[in-house]
C-alpha cells in the first residue's frame, strides 16, 4: 500500500529527525515529495509505503510526537521528474 501524506511540524518538533524515524522505527519506506522549513514551522509531503497497519501505527506515532498529519491532497503529490 501506498499513502501520501502531509506533516506539518511546529517549532517544538522542527529539529527532530522524524521522518528518518518513521522508516528507522517502522516498517514504512519514505519518499519525501515536497518540504518546506524556517525557524518556526515547517512540512513535508511524505510517500509512505508499507502494510496498512503499519503505516497507520507510524502515522499514529507521529502525531504523538505533536506533529500534524494530514492527508495530501492531489496539487501536494509530485512524482519523480526529469
């Protein structure tokens, strides 16, 4: 199964390396499609790839670690250019 996402992080949660611990912890595979950062907020367009329970436990992980996630909408999903 493939699940986009968005993960928008606060300044709390800006300097942690969560998506690196999404596919460390986590039997997911991350493709990061789309990110933006400043000092205060930042967020990511995730791929995450894996079984449905495992990406929702990854997803359920995140969220404890006060990031917001939110499902990616088509204009947010850029595949692979040239």
């Amino acid at each position: 199964m493939e699940k986009h996402v968005r993960l928008t992080f606060g300044p709390e949660s800006i300097k942690q390396p969560l998506v690196y611990q999404l596919g460390h912890e986590f039997k997911v595979v991350t493709s990061i499609r789309m990110a933006d950062v400043d000092k205060s907020v930042g967020w990511v367009v995730l791929g995450l790839e894996g079984e449905a329970d495992e990406i929702e436990r990854a997803l359920v992980w995140a969220r404890s670690q006060g990031v917001r996630v939110d499902e990616a909408t088509l204009g947010d999903v850029v595949e692979g250019g040239a």
